[in-house]
C-alpha cells in the first residue's frame, strides 16, 4: 500500500532548472500530459519533477547559482534546493524517497531512461531488471547462514557421538546398582554374624575404629588420585589446544594499516564515483535541452531574418540561434559541434565511473578478507587468554590436590602402623571379621561413587538430547530461510519475466503491430548464485534473452532480431521493461507516479492506447507530448499548455 494520498492534486514548482526560470504546475490523479513543442521546457519540468521524487539531480540553469524544486504532496512538502560552487552543483532539502535507482529506472521514462536504451543498445536487460536489488547483502546473507548450519552440524554431530554412549552407560547403571544390592546383603550378613563373637567389647570397638578409620583414609586417598589424574588430562588437553591455536595464530596475517588505507581508498572512490555520476547527469542534461534547440525550427531562441532566411531553409544549420545562458548569438553548427564534444566527454566520464566501480568491488573483496582475519585474529587471541587463565587455575589446583595426597598418605602410613601394632587382636577371627566389612564397606562406596558418576552421565546425555532438539529445530529453520535467500533473485527474475511477458503479449494486442507475432524474454541460468559475477557460481551470468517473432505474409513465423525493429518497437519494448521492473519492486509503494517523454517515434494513436495502459498502472501519469500527439487523448486527461510551465 502506497503511504501517500493519491486522490488529491500534487503541485509541482521549480525555479532554476534546465531551460526553466521559473514554472507551477498541478498534476492531478489519473494523467496529466503536458503538450507544447520541443524546447518548451516540458523536459525541464519532468527532470526537475524527477529531482525531487529522488532520481538523479536536474540540470540547473546555466546562468544562475541556485535552484529550487518544491512539490506538495497531500500534507507533505518535498523540497530540492541546487546551489553551485566551485564548479559543482551541491544539492539539499528532502526527497520523496531515497531510493534514486528505483526513480531513474522505473518511474522516470525519459529518453535517456537506462530501460528503453539498454533495448536501443543491445545491453543486458537482466541487469536493468536486477539493479535494486542488493545482491552483495544476499549473498553475505547466505554467507553466514551457511557458517551458522556448518557450526550446527558439528554440534550434532558431536552429540550424536555422545548420546551414542546411552545405552552403554544406562546399562551400566543397572549393573552397578545391582552390584549395590548384592555387597549390601553381604555387608548385613557379616554384621549379624559379629554381633555373635563374645569379644571384650573394648577391644572390638578400638579394632573397628581403627580398621574403619584406615579404609576411611584409603577411600579419601583414591578419591584425590582420581581428582589429580582427571586435572592431569584437562591440562594436557588445554596445552595440545594452545599450540593448535598458537599455530594458527602465527599462520594468521592481518595488517590494520593496510584495512585503513582500503578504507581511505574506498572513501575517495566512492566520492569520485558520485561526482562522476554528478557529472555525466549534469552534462547529459545540457546535451539533450540543447539538441532540443538545435533541432527544433519553432524555437523562440531561433534567430533568422528575411534576407537569410531562403538559405536557412537550404542550410538549418547556418542559422543562428540565442544561447540561452548568456543571450550571445551563435550559429547552430558552433552549438552541435560543441555537444559532439560534450558527448564524447559524456562517454569518458561513463568510461572512467566504469573503472572506478570494479575498483571498488575489488577494493570491497579485499576489505572483507581483511576484517575476517582480523576477527579471526581477534578471536584467537582471546580464546588464548582464556586457556592460559584455565591452566594456570589447574596448576594451582593439582598442586593443592597432591599436597593433600602427600599429606593423606602420611596419616594413612601411621594408622597403618597403629593397626599393625595390635597383633593380639589381628591374630584372632574377629580381626578377619572386622577387616572383611572394612573392605566390603569400602568396596560399597566406590561403587556408590560409580553409581552417583552414572546418574550425572545420564543427566548430561538428558540435557544434549533436549540441545540436539533445539538444534535441529534451529537447523530447519536456516534451511528453510537459506533457501529462501538463494531462490530470491531467481524468484525475481523470474516474476519480472513473467510481468513482461505478460504486458508485452497485451500491448502488441493493444497496439496492434500487425507484422509482430510475438515479443518475449527467456531467462538463461547458471548454477549457484554469485554476486560478484552478477550471476551464479560455478557458471556464467544469468541474462535475459530476448526473443522477436515476427509473421510473414503468407503467415509463417520466423525469429528476428532487436536491429531489425523499428524504433516505435524498440521504444514500446524498453517501456515495458520499465513497466515490469515498476511492478515487481513494488516501486508503487514508493512512488505511485511515472513519468513518459520523447515518445515521438510512436504514431499519436498507439501512443493514446500506450498512455491508456500504463495509467492503469500508476496513480499519476505525467506524459510530454506534442499537441498532435496530445489531440489524440482527448478530454480523459488533464492538459497542461506548454504557455503555462513558464511564468
């Protein structure tokens, strides 16, 4: 849905553009065509209207400083002030939009737009198409989601390996617990059996006590042995992971200096590439109000008197003209000597913009690489911090812990000593007693042990299936956005195609080209989407082929070329490539408006039935026409003179 309100009247002032001083023009709902002849300052006002809409910057008047575009659109103002300084023409205010490809592509239908000249020149129509679209930023996109997935899968399949371990470990479970029962029915067994020894019950407790008290301390030794070896193999696995790491850290070149001097470069280029398109709009601009007073034999600027004027009507291009810029009178063929030259400076400028654009692509390659490595680097030096902070606290650690061994086996080195000492009582069945439930006592609590270690394996296998659920929750859902990010541009592709075909099998119906069968696109495909190369990975650009088939007299159809169309087809095709890419972008939500000019190579009836489709397009159809060509429309349309863009 369009933000704006597109059943009120917008008006348009501008001041200083182009061949304009000064013109106020109310465009409203449906179409507005604006009918006078060449020079007459409708091309002005449409490149000003462009301007302000958010396309390329109009031309300001060659003898002034500043220049002003305002439209009021429902309650919103948009207002364009131009104002020149050394040399340049800097622009402020605000737009109606900011999306100037989506302007100068689509809405604005000018001469010079790039969809009816890429048909004119032959150039790819995919990339006329596919121009809005960031390409760069989808394939980033999928980028990352392929590195997210990868990281994924290995963290399934890591825990597949670990739940692979359920079975074992709940069976030994089951065992060990089993083991528990039988060592308890022992344990209570020998217990009734001493209760019936006739001992000094003296002696019995201090055999007890003292049996009980060294298996107590063999129990605490085994415990802080099984502690030291368990930190033994985490330091040797943190030491194997920190010259891993150290490794790759040395293996890692990343340069700051040389990221900032890309930068900077990058900075400088992309303003060169944005005066440069400042330039070749600005001098396009002049080219084309120009030729439109070079060319035309009504203009108010032409100067001719009555002693001259039989040659003049030999030679047009002795006449002379008034500059328009100074008020100096010059002969025509000095003023289309100078636009060669300007034109050909218009296509160095192209050239140059050209080269400094794929220098920027690569720049901007470089610049990625650059800031992976750095992250990289950045990442392994602080996963370093951490294993040398873990190693440190297990060094402390096992120290603590042998200082206890060392200490444990002590006091069990005196207790076994004091035991020994009492021959007496060692020498009687009821030491043997005592010593046999010492050690099932002792067998029983490693078992105990075993049993608690079990439980929190088990728990710790609970906790990865519920992760590994999670997981593959998370992994369908970047499979399924992966898919949608790589089928993007080719959905785009493919509903422009659909949108263009669709309008062009109408529009040859509707204007009735007799000798034309059909006009329509193919697309051919590579493989993998790549950015880079516009196309697709592995393959070669993916391109829009166009098709024309014309039908012979005896009504064969054959296949023709685009050189061979007249220029009223070439004109209407590159219209509706236009129109398709206005529909696909959506760009009606952004700028329900077009605009229409130099249709004078179509007959005033196919371009009445031309307005009357693309209407039903667009909320506001702006079209430049001459008045035979405006005749033909009728009354359906609002008609602004050409007498009333200048006041």
């Amino acid at each position: 849905m369009s933000q704006f309100d597109t059943e009120r009247p917008v008006r348009l002032y501008a001041e200083n553009i182009g061949g304009l001083s000064e013109s106020e023009v109310t465009l409203r709902p449906g179409v507005t065509v604006l009918r006078g002849r060449n020079a007459t300052g409708r091309t002005s006002l449409l490149k000003a209207l462009t301007g302000v809409l958010g396309g390329s910057t109009p031309a300001l008047r060659g003898n002034t400083a500043k220049g002003r575009v305002r439209l009021e659109w429902g309650n919103d103002t948009y207002d364009q002030r131009l104002e020149r300084e050394n040399g340049t023409v800097r622009t402020s205010g605000q737009t109606v939009t900011e999306r100037s490809e989506l302007v100068d592509l689509f809405v604005c239908l000018t001469e010079d737009n790039p969809a009816r000249r890429a048909v004119v020149q032959g150039d790819d129509l995919r990339d006329i198409i596919m121009r809005p679209v960031d390409t760069d930023a989808i394939q980033r996109r999928i980028e990352e989601l392929q590195s997210e997935r990868n990281r994924i899968g290995q963290r399934l399949r890591s825990i597949d390996s670990e739940l692979d371990r359920r079975t074992d470990v709940t069976s030994r479970k089951a065992s060990v617990k089993s083991e528990l029962d039988e060592l308890d029915g022992q344990i209570a067994e020998l217990r009734d059996r001493l209760t019936e020894y006739d001992a000094d019950p003296q002696d019995a407790e201090q055999v007890e006590e003292a049996l009980k008290s060294l298996e107590e301390r063999k129990q605490t030794l085994e415990s802080i042995s099984n502690r030291i070896r368990t930190n033994e193999d985490t330091l040797e696995a943190l030491r194997d992971e920190q010259q891993e790491l150290q490794t790759e850290q040395r293996s890692v070149e990343t340069s700051e200096e040389e990221l900032t001097r890309i930068e900077t470069k990058l900075s400088e280029l992309t303003s060169r590439e944005r005066s440069l398109a400042t330039t070749i709009n600005d001098l396009s601009a002049i080219v084309e109000f120009n030729e439109e007073l070079v060319s035309d034999t009504n203009s108010e600027f032409l100067l001719s008197d009555d002693v001259d004027s039989a040659v003049a009507k030999l030679n047009p291009m002795s006449e002379s003209v008034r500059c328009w810029t100074c008020g100096s009178q010059v002969d025509r063929s000095r003023v289309s000597d100078r636009l060669d030259e300007l034109r050909s400076v218009i296509d160095e400028k192209r050239a140059e913009r050209t080269d400094v654009q794929s220098r920027i692509e690569d720049l901007r390659e470089t610049q990625a690489e650059l800031q992976d490595e750095i992250e990289r680097r950045d990442e392994l030096s602080r996963r370093l911090t951490e294993i040398s902070t873990e190693i440190a606290q297990r060094e402390q650690k096992l120290e603590s812990l042998r200082d206890r061994r060392n200490e444990t086996r002590q006091r069990l080195s005196s207790l076994e000593e004091s035991v020994s000492e009492r021959e007496t009582l060692q020498e009687t069945e009821l030491v043997d007693q005592y010593q046999r439930l010492s050690e099932l006592e002792y067998e029983r609590g490693q078992l105990e042990e075993e049993l608690s270690s079990t439980r929190e394996e088990i728990a710790e296998l609970d906790r990865l299936a519920d992760e590994q659920e999670q997981l593959q929750a998370q992994q369908d859902e970047i499979r399924e956005e992966l898919a949608g990010q790589r089928t993007q541009i080719r959905d785009l592709e493919e509903r422009a195609i659909e949108a263009f075909n669709e309008h062009m099998d109408e529009i040859l119906e509707v204007l009735d080209y007799r000798n034309v069968a059909r006009i329509w696109i193919e697309r051919q495909t590579g493989t993998e989407f790549d950015s880079s190369h516009g196309g697709y990975r592995g393959g070669s650009a993916t391109r829009f082929e166009l098709h024309i088939v014309r039908e012979s007299d005896q009504g064969a159809g054959y296949e023709d070329t685009v050189t061979n169309l007249s220029e009223s087809e070439r004109e209407v095709i590159g219209l509706i490539i236009a129109l398709a890419g206005y529909l696909v972008h959506n760009v009606y939500e952004v700028v329900p408006m077009m605009l229409l000019d130099s249709l004078e190579a179509v007959d005033a009836d196919r371009i009445a039935d031309l307005v009357d489709y693309f209407g039903e397009y667009t909320s506001y159809l702006v079209v430049a026409l001459l008045p035979e060509d405006a005749d033909a429309l009728g009354d359906c349309c609002a008609h602004v003179p050409a007498e009333h863009l200048t006041s």
